[in-house]
C-alpha cells in the first residue's frame, strides 16, 4: 500500500499539508468540505504537489516538515526548484543560529 504526502493550495492562496492512504479520496473530501476545519473554509482547494511514500509514518513525516516551511520554500517545492529549497533551508538555518548567538558585539 502506498501512502501520499500532499500540499494544497486553498481558495485564499493558502497551502494546507496533509497525508492518506488514498489521495483521490481525500482531495474529494477536502473539496466537498467534508472535514470540519482549514480548508472547508477556503474552498475550492487545488492538489499542487505530493509524494509517494511507502509508510505511513514517513508520509506524516514529510507532512510536518512541510508545514513548517515557509510559504516561499513551499513554492519551491510546487516548482519542483530543488536548488531553492535548499538554499532556503540553509538560509533558515543560518537565521536562527544568529539568534541563538550568546556573543557580544
């Protein structure tokens, strides 16, 4: 069985992350508002990217590791712009190391 990580892109051009065992499903549930929350409030909603992975628990792995993306390295990722995703990881790296310094300047 396979299993889906995926990211939709909401009617206020918000992006929702989710994962399932049956993405058609799913993306008809999230269309028809059968899920109370986010995006039966943003509807209609768009698939723009997912992922296959063999488990369950890596799916909802990439899942909240997307969610905590940025929107511009989410973009990335629907762009299929590998070199961006990484140079935005790096950057966010970077960024929170500077606030983790303890150094006075």
């Amino acid at each position: 069985m396979a299993f889906y990580a995926y990211l939709l892109r909401c009617r206020d051009r918000s992006y929702y992350a989710g994962h399932t065992d049956d993405l058609e499903l799913r993306l008809a549930q999230h269309q028809s508002g059968a899920f109370e929350g986010y995006t039966s409030r943003r509807r209609p909603v768009s698939l723009v990217w997912c992922e296959t992975f063999p488990t369950r628990d890596e799916a909802l792995a990439a899942e909240r590791k997307i969610k905590g993306w940025s929107r511009a390295k989410k973009e990335a990722l629907i762009a299929g712009d590998w070199e961006r995703v990484s140079v935005l990881a790096r950057n966010r790296q970077g960024a929170e190391g500077a606030h983790r310094s303890t150094s006075s300047g």
